[in-house]
C-alpha cells in the first residue's frame, strides 16, 4: 500500500475523523505525515497500534494533502474497509 493508492480509495481524511473510524473499526490502514506534529498524530498512532492496524509514514503533509485530493495539507488519512 501506499500513497498512489490513496487517490483511488474510499478515504477518512484528519486526525479526529481518522480516531472515529479506527474507533468503529472501519479503517485499514492509516498515513501520518511525519512533519505533523506530534501531539497532534500520537492519539492516530496508539489507536492504530492497538487495533493491529499498519502505519504508514509519508514524508510531508503537503504530499499526504495532495494524495487525499485536498487543497490543503493533512497530518493523517486512513483508508477505509
């Protein structure tokens, strides 16, 4: 998986919206920006290591924006089932 195939996918996309779906199990996997800061993507990061779910990093959330097809920058994105 990776970012290329994030355009194609039915996607979550910020931290909280992210949270809420790793909550109800609906994600399986998930990208942090590794420019986001910390406290920001740490909640993202625990959920998704206790549900067994893989974390990719990308190199900035101006990519992880543009591969979620946003005008804006994004800490964190997750595809869902």
């Amino acid at each position: 998986m990776d970012l290329q195939n994030l355009k194609n996918e039915k996607k979550v996309v910020g931290t909280k919206q992210t949270a809420r779906a790793l909550k109800e199990d609906k994600v399986t996997v998930v990208f942090v920006a590794k420019d986001a800061e910390k406290h920001v993507t740490k909640n993202v990061e625990e959920l998704s290591k206790e549900k067994g779910i893989e974390v990719i990093y990308v190199n900035s959330m101006k990519e992880l924006g543009r591969a979620c097809n946003i005008q804006v920058r994004a800490a964190v994105a997750g595809i869902l089932k």
